[in-house]
C-alpha cells in the first residue's frame, strides 16, 4: 500500500515504543461503540500481544467534540508529557463543521506548528489519519454541517508528506470498500459521522496495513470479516 513508511522497521527491533493516539470523539471511541472496542484498542492488542511487544505503551488521550485549537491548548498534558516515540493525530471532523474554508489555511498553519514542535522534541514517526467517510446523502445535520471534511483530509494528505509521516487515508481505504460493497459505509457508521464497531475495525485494519504489521489470519484479523 502507498506511503508505507520505516516506522515498519522500527518495530522489528526491540527497543519498547511509546505511542500516543490524539484526538476527537473518533479516535476516543466513546458512546458509539456500546461495549466494543476502538481502533487504538484493537492496534495495542495486535502490538502489545500478537506482536509480543508487551513493553509498549499505547495512550490515548482523544476527547469527544474536541477540536486541533483545543488540543493545541493542552498539548502538553496530552502529548508532550509522554514523550511519544510515535504520535498518532485524527482530528478535523468537529473542525469541518466550525471552520470554513476560507479559515484552512490558518488551521493547516497550527497543525503544521503541531507537527513541528514534535519533531523538534524528537518523535520519531507521525501518524496522520485522513478522516473518514461522512454521509453527504444523510440529510442529518450532523453530517450537513460536514460536507467541507474532504477538504480537511486533503490538508492532512498534504502535511503528511511534508513531515515524512504515515499517511493513514481511512477516506480512500473506505471509498475503496463501498465500491466493492454499497453497504459497507452504511453498516460501519452509527450517525452518519462516527464510525460504529465495524468501522473502528476498518480504520484498525486500515492503519495496520499501512504499518505493513496486519495479518487477516490473527484472531484480531478475523473479527469481524463482513465486507
């Protein structure tokens, strides 16, 4: 898959890794998930066990409805303060419905100064997550006041390869899917926005195969094989 990046050969060494997952309510995985678990969840089971890293650590400080400014606010308490050997951002789809397009730029600025200042502390590897589908055909305000998120994730493809990072493109690799299955966004959403259990278990999938580290054979491979 495109944009495959050496953070595949970090992990074939041993030293422990520490990774931190930011963003919104996406990548928190609350209230749409009932009792199943989120993308991050199911990525630090396939790390920690499927992949014997035990020594890793897999933090997730995404907040619901949160936006790139309020993370910027707490950077430090969200990310600085671990030290992210990886640090892994979805963030724009509460964006999209309160910043307009003529105010992208701007928000490409603070997300780049984002990055920046990683790199700068010495992360070694990013991880930018396009973001997913929304439902345009949804007549639902949540996903009206959305239409503008494909813009957001052309930023994110942007940035991405201005930084060198992973490129984890959930909009392609879902368009891909409902191609091959018109129901496969239909049954991976629950409000039009939020990806449900089978959703997170497209965007684990779809950040795996980029790490090149997804096996389909794995118990955690085999959840779910609806589409």
């Amino acid at each position: 898959m495109e944009n495959v990046h050496p953070l595949s050969s970090r992990l074939s060494r041993p030293e422990p890794i520490t990774w931190v997952f930011a963003g919104d309510s996406i990548t928190q995985g609350s209230v749409h998930l009932l009792e199943f678990r989120n993308y991050v969840q199911l990525f630090e089971e396939r790390i920690r066990t499927e992949l014997k890293r035990p020594l890793d650590a897999v933090i997730n400080t995404a907040i619901g409805g949160w936006t790139l400014a309020q993370i910027l606010q707490q950077e430090a308490h969200l990310i600085s303060r671990f030290h992210p050997n990886v640090f892994s951002i979805c963030i724009g789809m509460n964006d999209a419905a309160h910043v307009g397009l003529g105010e992208l730029d701007a928000w490409e600025t603070s997300y780049s100064q984002l990055l920046h200042r990683l790199r700068e502390a010495g992360t070694e590897h990013l991880i930018l997550h396009t973001l997913p589908p929304v439902d345009v055909a949804s007549m639902r305000p949540m996903a009206q006041k959305r239409l503008n998120a494909p813009h957001f994730s052309a930023v994110i493809r942007r940035l991405a390869k201005t930084y060198g990072a992973v490129l984890i493109d959930h909009e392609q690799f879902w368009n891909k899917r409902a191609e091959a299955n018109d129901r496969a966004t239909l049954f991976s959403q629950s409000d039009t926005i939020h990806p449900n259990t089978y959703g997170h278990r497209m965007m684990f999938e779809c950040l795996c195969r980029h790490l090149e580290i997804w096996d389909s054979k794995s118990p955690l491979g085999r959840l779910f094989q609806f589409y």
